[in-house]
C-alpha cells in the first residue's frame, strides 16, 4: 500500500433511478456517449486517472487541484450545451464533489477520508453543480473563470470534523450573487454569531448561548421582524459583507459583536448596522458579573430595539426581560444542551438530553429545558432512534407537560411542549392549541411555524402545510435544517395528491440528510405513486437499512396521521415502493 496526497473527484448522474425508469435503454445510450465525447476526454486532457466507475458514477484521481476542478468545470459547461433543447425528463445531469487529502492506493483503489469527503460533496451538489473543500477553494482561488459561494461548515455523513463547503458557480462573479429577498414591512433584523473573545474554545457555546437569547428577546416583538438562529448561525466563522448578508437574509438591520467571559467577569459589545447603507447606526458595550449576564442581554436587546423601534409599546418592553431560570448553573447546562441539539446525530441528542436533564436537576422550574427535553424525544422519534418505545412516549408527555405548565408565557416551551404532545404522544389537538399559543405570543418564531405545519400534517390539511413551513423558511432561509422543512413541504404535496412535486422535494433531502428517516419515507412513497419505481425501489432500499423493523403493520407509530384516507395513501404508498406487511 501507498500514501499521497491528492485530488479527488467525486461524480454521479442526478435522479438516474428517475431517468432509467423513464427510458431505460435511452438513458444508458445517452450516458455511454456523454461519456465517450466529453468526460473521458476531459480527464485525460488534465491527466486525471479514472479509479473506478459505478452505474452512474465515477472516482478520479488527479495530481493538481486545479487541473481536477478545471476538469469539472469544463466538464458541466459542456454538459449544459449538451442539453440544450432537450426536455427536462431527458437531461442527464452530473453532480460533482472535490477534495484534497491525503489518500491510500491499494491495487488500483484508493480510500481514505479524502476520498469519503469527496464523495459527501458530491451529495451536496446541485445537478449539474459542482462543491469542493475550503483546501480546493484555497488552492484555485483566482486560477479559473468561476466564482465561489461559501455554503458554511457542513457535517457530512461518517466525517468527525465539521467541512467547509464552497459551491462552485460556473458564470464567474456575477453568476454569485444570490437574488434579494423582499424586505418585511417592518422593522427587520438579523443578530450574527457574536465573536468568543475568552481565547477558550469551550466557551463557544457560551457565547452562541448569549446571542441566542438576544434572538429570542428581540423576536418578542411583534413589531420586528427577526431572522431566526439556524439562518443568522450559518455566518458563524466567516468574514462578512454586512450588505451581502442584508439581502441574503432580506433585513434592514444587522446586529454583529463580540462576548468575552473572564473567571466571572462578562464584557458583551456590539453594534447595529443599517445593511441598506453600511452605516453604523449604534455601538456599545456592557460589562458585569456572570450574576449580571441576563441583565446585559436586557441592555443590549433594549439598545437594539431603541435605535430601530423607538415606539414599540412598553408592554412588549417589559415581555422580553424574562430570565429563563434564576440558576446560572442550570443555564449553561441549558447552553451545552442546546449546542449539542444543533448537530443531528444520535450521540449528540443523547448528549443534549443528559444536559437539559441536569438543567431540570438544578433548577425543576425551567421551562425550556423540560420543553427542549420533549424535544430531543421528538428528534429520537424522526430520527428512528427510540429503544424502548413505551417509556420514551410516557417521558415526552410528563416533560411537554410540565414545559406548558412552567412556561404559559414562553413561546419557546409551548411550541417544543406542543410537537412533543402532537408528534410522539399523539395528543395532535392539544399539541396544536400549545402551538398556536406560542405563535400568538411571538410570530418570528420559525420552529413554530414548522412545528404547526408538521401538526397541520397530522390533521390532514396539506395546503396548511405548506403555507405554515414557507412561514417559517422566510424567518430561516438558510437553515442548514432545511432538508427538514423541504421534507414537511414535500409531505403536504404528498398529501394533496402531488407526487411529483413531493418527490422532488423529497428525494435531495434525503440525500441531504440520510438518517432522517421521514425524508426517505417521503421520497420512497412518492416516487412509487408518480409512477417512478426503480427510484421508489431505491430510496426504499435506503430504508429499510436506515430502520429495518419497519413494516407496513407499525407504519402509524412513525407518524400519526389522522385521517383514514391519508394514511390509506401514505401506507399505499409505501407498500407499492416494497414496505413489507
């Protein structure tokens, strides 16, 4: 065996299983050719060395980064002139993923995380899109007629480290712009990921824990209207245009600072900048004690809200200073729980609940912790990760209830308490009643307007759906969780009969996200009732690995849809897609 470093091209057919179920026999002609024309060709001309080819796909090695992404570049630019005039269902499409990275050669093969980032990268492109690693955006930069489009950190699948991910976008610069959204009509303002001035990594979560309750504050009112964390968050680490991120986000405002948190000592500074103009608007900091830290945030979210919104009602004033729970200890326990919450992994939501348990241990009045406890339950439940199903029902219940008991003012454990009663109990009326009362109370909240389109699911209203998740992707455009609200909207289409839409909205989520189980569901289902069944068959193959005990027979303990008719066509679905009784 021998070590080097390398490039690696990741490549496949978009929806192929589509395309051969199609025109089988055309689809392989067409391939074969594209082939033999353009790809081969391309990756001799830049001495690339063709490791081994699938069905749809290939992995090459190449020696020079920037011969392998001119390779992909050259390679989709032809790709769109050979499409052309073609319809959509004919179009062969490819998806490219590239690394460098230090790679093992055995016989002719080659492994190595390298390789395996590669690959994930390819399952995060666009058909006919090309993603690459920050070392081949590094290494590229400036060589070639393109422009790159920083999609954050990533974590990919079988990967330990987090990886930034750059798209690649063939037009050059202009082609890089992504189109501005329309702006609210009032006030708006997205907060980015404050910078950690302590010089301690592991006080990361401590200030992403201050800048999450400024977001929550400041969402209180319904005058503002406030970008939610998920989407604010995917800016954290990077270098930003304060003008580009006002259009990404479409806001009028911006909210940038920095938290610095010394033994017991905390400075927050920050300043408000008007994204139409760059100009700053106010700037400030505030210093205290660890005792102090929920009477800082009150400083920084009344200054924010005082340079932009000086005539908000006093009342709303009042609403947003609400502590969270009197225990500092309990709240950091709260802050780990919540930044292990954000990775969707199994380890990282047992990890998550074991904090917010600790948070309920030293302070049994917190709201929120018993509501993002439900919601770690909720999280095992999507994610098919429930062992003993009986006693996790019983604990999500006694944890939502307790959440709406503590917390009748708290839209944060309303909506958490609401989707764990709705979605693992099957309480559906009462969860969505606690839903509604937490969008009363604060409108910018995103994940209750997803929570109630999930709810709205369950009771059979697909147009509700998909209205209510469109809600809460307008308070979240980036979300890196977006592939859970593709999934939402694509059931609702499902539902309403359109399985086409579904399945395309459907399918690239549960690439995205592989182990979210509903995603696979919905792509299985769809593609079978659109009459797709070898890419029905596929995604179908997905599941039954991802969760191998389910049947047609404990379909209703996945989702508890209440109408007759809509589970008659899910199950059917299903069923057709290969579901066993």
């Amino acid at each position: 065996m021998e070590r080097r470093l390398a490039a690696i091209l990741a490549a496949d057919v978009a929806g192929y299983s589509r395309l051969m179920g199609v025109d089988e026999e055309g689809t392989l002609v067409g391939l074969k050719d594209h082939r033999s024309v353009l790809v081969d060709p391309k990756i001799e001309e830049y001495r690339g060395r063709i490791v081994k080819t699938t069905g749809d796909g290939m992995l090459v090695e190449f020696a020079s980064v920037v011969d392998s992404l001119r390779c992909a570049v050259e390679i989709q630019r032809g790709m769109l002139g050979r499409n052309a005039g073609l319809p959509q269902e004919k179009r062969i499409e490819f998806r490219v993923g590239i690394n460098v990275g230090d790679i093992i050669i055995d016989g002719g093969d080659i492994f190595g995380d390298g390789v395996n980032v590669a690959a994930r990268l390819e399952g995060l492109a666009e058909p006919g899109g090309i993603c690459v690693s920050a070392r081949v955006h590094e290494d590229t930069r400036g060589k070639l007629d393109i422009a790159f489009e920083d999609a954050g950190e990533q974590r990919l699948k079988n990967i330990a480290r987090p990886v930034r991910v750059y798209r690649v976008r063939l037009g050059g610069e202009a082609a890089a712009a992504r189109p501005a959204l329309a702006l609210p009509d009032k006030p708006s303002i997205a907060v980015l990921p404050f910078a950690n001035m302590s010089g301690d990594p592991e006080q990361e979560y401590f200030a992403d824990g201050m800048v999450e309750e400024i977001i929550t504050a400041l969402s209180r009112f319904r005058s503002l209207f406030v970008i939610a964390r998920n989407s604010s968050f995917t800016y954290k680490g990077r270098a930003v245009d304060v003008k580009q991120v006002g259009r990404d986000l479409g806001v009028r405002y911006v909210l940038e600072g920095s938290v610095r948190k010394s033994g017991t000592k905390v400075r927050i500074a920050g300043q408000l900048v008007d994204a139409s103009t760059g100009a700053h608007l106010w700037a400030d900091r505030f210093d205290g004690g660890l005792e102090d830290i929920f009477d800082l945030q009150d400083q920084v979210t009344a200054s924010v809200v005082g340079a932009i919104a000086p005539k908000l009602e006093q009342a709303e004033i009042e609403r947003s200073k609400r502590k969270p729970t009197e225990s500092l200890d309990a709240y950091d326990f709260y802050l780990r729980g919540a930044a292990c919450f954000s990775r969707w992994t199994q380890e990282a939501t047992d990890e998550a609940l074991s904090h917010f348990r600790r948070a309920i241990e030293l302070d049994p009045n917190f709201a929120s912790a018993h509501g993002m406890a439900a919601r770690c339950y909720v999280r095992r439940e999507a994610g098919g990760w429930m062992t003993d199903r009986s006693h996790d029902i019983a604990e999500t219940a006694r944890l939502a209830r307790r959440a709406a008991e503590l917390g009748k003012d708290d839209a944060h454990a309303l909506c958490a308490a609401g989707f764990g009663l709705a979605w693992v109990v099957g309480d559906i009326e009462d969860g969505d009643a606690l839903i509604e009362r937490a969008l009363a109370l604060n409108p910018n909240l995103a994940a209750a307007w997803l929570f109630s389109g999930w709810v709205k699911l369950c009771l059979g209203e697909p147009e509700a759906v998909i209205e209510r998740i469109a809600r809460a992707m307008r308070l979240s455009p980036h979300d890196p969780h977006m592939f859970g609200l593709h999934t939402g909207i694509a059931f609702g289409h499902f539902l309403a009969g359109r399985y086409a839409e579904a399945s395309s909205l459907a399918e690239p989520a549960a690439r995205e996200q592989s182990n979210f189980v509903l995603a696979t569901c919905v792509a299985a289902a769809s593609a079978a009732l659109a009459g797709r069944q070898s890419e029905a068959e596929k995604a179908m193959a997905r599941l039954r690995q991802l969760m191998p005990e389910l049947r047609v027979s404990n379909l209703k303990n996945l989702i508890p849809l209440q109408r007759s008719e809509d589970f008659a066509k899910w199950s059917g679905g299903l069923r057709k897609a290969g579901l066993p009784e």
